[in-house]
C-alpha cells in the first residue's frame, strides 16, 4: 500500500506528490502481540512504583511544610 500526497500551495499552484511508503507497510511498525502474562507481571509492579513515587513526593512536601512552620514561624512569635 503506497500512500500519495499531493499538496497545493496557495500561490503558484506547485503540486508536491509523495510515494512514500505508510507505516502500516513495514512490519516492524506495527504493533506486536502483547502476552497477557507479562502484561499482567509488569502491571503488578508498575503502579506499585508510581504510588511510592507520589507518596514520597507528598511525604517530602509535608515535611518541607512543617520544617517552614517549626524554624520559621514559630520562632519569630505572634505578630503585632
């Protein structure tokens, strides 16, 4: 299956043809057969890593937070 572009400019009426191949062509393009057991191996594992990833950022953030609140804040008093 060859896929053929032709483009008209605005101006001159240039046509600008393609034969370029689609990517469907070449079978390396195209998607593989996904094996279900290494799917479902890899997805035990995967959000497992991204619910730490986010749980440590907000553990770094409430830490950040109180450190702002302990060193800061309570030192310098009540204002006014």
């Amino acid at each position: 299956m060859r896929l053929r572009i032709v483009c008209h400019a605005s101006g001159g009426g240039a046509n600008v043809h393609s034969d370029q191949p689609s990517a469907a062509d070449d079978p390396v393009e195209v998607a593989d057969d996904v094996d279900e057991a290494a799917l479902a191996r890899v997805m035990r594992t995967v959000p497992l890593g991204a619910a730490v990833l986010a749980g440590s950022m907000v553990a770094l953030l409430v830490i950040g937070y109180l450190l702002i609140y302990l060193l800061i804040f309570i030192p310098r008093g009540t204002v006014g």
